[in-house]
C-alpha cells in the first residue's frame, strides 16, 4: 500500500515539475475541442483542461494537447502518455471498473440521437428499419444503437469509421441513411454540414451519456485537483462568480466566497496548489456558464440550450458539493 500512496502523490508533484499538463482531447469536434484558425485549441473540453492549468500555475495556458481518436483515447490515458483525458467521454461501469480509469466527474450530461435528411419525412427513430447507419468505433454508441434497434425489433446496416470528421463527410455525401451519436456531437456536426437547415435530429434519446475527464486509476491527489477544479466552475456559478466580478467578490461577507477565493481558510493548501487557486480558475477561464454558453450555447453554431446541464438550482443536475 505504501507504494500505492507514493504513486498517488506522484503525478501531481510530476506536473509541477515539467511545468505543464498534457491535455488528451478529440480530433476536432466544433465547440468541444477543436484547433482554430491559428492552430490554438479551443472548446469546451479545452477549457477544462485550462481551468486544471490556471488551478495548478495560476495560468490557463500552460496545457500541451494531444488529440486522440475514440479507439486511442483510453491507452492514451493508461500508458501516461496523458494527464488527463477531456474529450467527451462516457462514464460507463466497464470503463471505471475495468479499463484501470477514473472518471474525475461529469461536465456534460448527453444522450445519443440520430440525424437524417429531413426530405426522408421521418419524424420518429423508430422508423428507420432496414436504414444504414454511420458509426464511429470504439464507442458507447455501436452497443447503444444494437440495443435500440433490436429492442424495437429493426434491422440496420453499420457504416463504421474512427474518426467524427470521416462520418460528417461520409453522410454529407450519402453513404449512410442516419448518423448516429451523441446529441451534443450531432449538433456540433450538423453545424459543419453543406446544407445543415436540411438536416433535422429526431426527437429520441435512447441512452445516458454522461461525458466527463478521465484520469489513471489510483492518482488520488491528481485526481482531487481534477475533480475540484470542475466543481469550481460549478459553484462559481452558484455563487454569481464571473470572470468579470470575481475580483471585487473579494470583499464579500459572504462566507462561502471568501473561503472558495482563497481570502480565508487554507482549501489550496489542502489540495496541494495555491489558495487562490479557485479564483485563478474563475477569473481565467469562467465559471461553468461562461465556457457553456462561449462554446456551445444558443448562441453559438451548435444552439444547444442548457437543458439538464443547468444548475440544480434552476431543474438541472450540475451540483457540486460544497467547499468547506
């Protein structure tokens, strides 16, 4: 056991050490993780990574990203050829209990939908028997599709490939009937399309996909630093904390915000980083709204309302537990 605990403390001191944090993140999925004209990385997922970096350096930018299709993401994240693994990824008892992994939270609560032309005149999954489906491998999504189809007694045809942007432009070009994916990939694809108005996602989701970082299992002080930096965000929104006011919240009587600021109390120290830690992470990167509604949200390409990721406070499920 004791080397188990050496192990544990480890990584953290590690990536100290080499001065920044190597970042495992999709090939390109728009508003999630995607270069940008400039070649910088950039998305939601990106900007969790970030938000470990401004915990950790007190700067957001000290991340290396390497991007990682479906198939290689997990031996990625095994070997240590990365830190961390932001790239929508599903929680799944297979994955936590089997593949020596540790998902660290849940940043985005998904379900799988499918997408078609609208001149198909579907209006409902469960007319799509004898339909081809695009696929990617090495997903929830091929046991989920298998699942639904044979629950409803259909058959399909699977058109399979390993990368998101190989199904984008295999369906854009009519090599499959239906694409098949989370609903959050679907709109970040649908965005991507010639003709995008042309494309409509069925109304069915049949699965949970509740997508979060992973880390190697049994990194227990690396994994408290991932798992508190998404609570940051969390209850930075809770708390009415922006990257804009979060400067002058530091003369708050609120209790609460001056603990989760670092103005009182020791919780950096406790987990091993400054104790403005939080605060770098708010005032650096944004609560968890910021990087929803700068990268995803309605008004971004992707138009995707808040829906189950809102707050409990608001008939959602981000919660986090409090910092205290």
């Amino acid at each position: 056991m004791a080397f188990v605990g050496t192990a544990q403390a480890g990584l953290l001191d590690d990536v100290k050490a080499k001065g920044f944090i190597q970042c495992g993140v999709n090939t390109g999925l728009t508003g999630f993780s995607a270069p940008n004209d400039q070649g910088k990385w950039e998305g939601f997922d990106v900007d969790f990574c970030r938000a470990i970096s401004a915990a950790v350096f007190g700067d957001p930018d000290k991340v290396k990203y390497t991007p990682l299709t479906s198939k290689e993401r997990f031996t990625a994240v095994q070997s240590g050829e990365v830190d961390v693994l932001s790239r929508n990824t599903t929680w799944t008892f297979t994955r936590d209990v089997n593949l020596g992994l540790e998902f660290i939270g849940v940043n985005y609560y998904d379900g799988q939908g499918f997408m078609i032309r609208k001149n198909m005149g579907i209006k409902s999954a469960k007319e799509l028997d004898g339909a081809s489906v695009c696929i990617q491998t090495g997903t929830t999504t091929e046991l989920n599709l298998a699942d639904y189809f044979r629950t409803h007694n259909m058959k399909f045809t699977s058109v399979v490939f390993e990368k998101a942007d190989e199904i984008r432009t295999a369906y854009d070009a009519g090599r499959c009937d239906v694409y098949t994916t989370d609903r959050s990939g679907l709109a970040a694809q649908r965005s991507l399309l010639k003709a995008p108005d042309e494309h409509l996602v069925l109304p069915e989701v049949i699965s949970k996909e509740p997508l979060g970082p992973v880390i190697r299992h049994g990194q227990s002080e690396w994994g408290d630093v991932a798992r508190w930096s998404l609570y940051a965000l969390i209850v930075g929104e809770e708390l009415g904390l922006t990257s804009a006011n979060v400067d002058s919240m530091k003369t708050s009587t609120n209790p609460e915000i001056l603990r989760f600021l670092g103005v009182e109390g020791e919780l950096g120290t406790q987990l091993g980083v400054s104790n403005d830690w939080a605060y770098n992470i708010i005032k650096q990167v944004g609560n968890y709204s910021e990087i929803y509604e700068r990268h995803v949200g309605i008004d971004t390409p992707l138009k995707l309302e808040r829906g189950i990721n809102a707050l409990w406070t608001a008939g959602g499920l981000m919660y986090a537990p409090p910092f205290r």
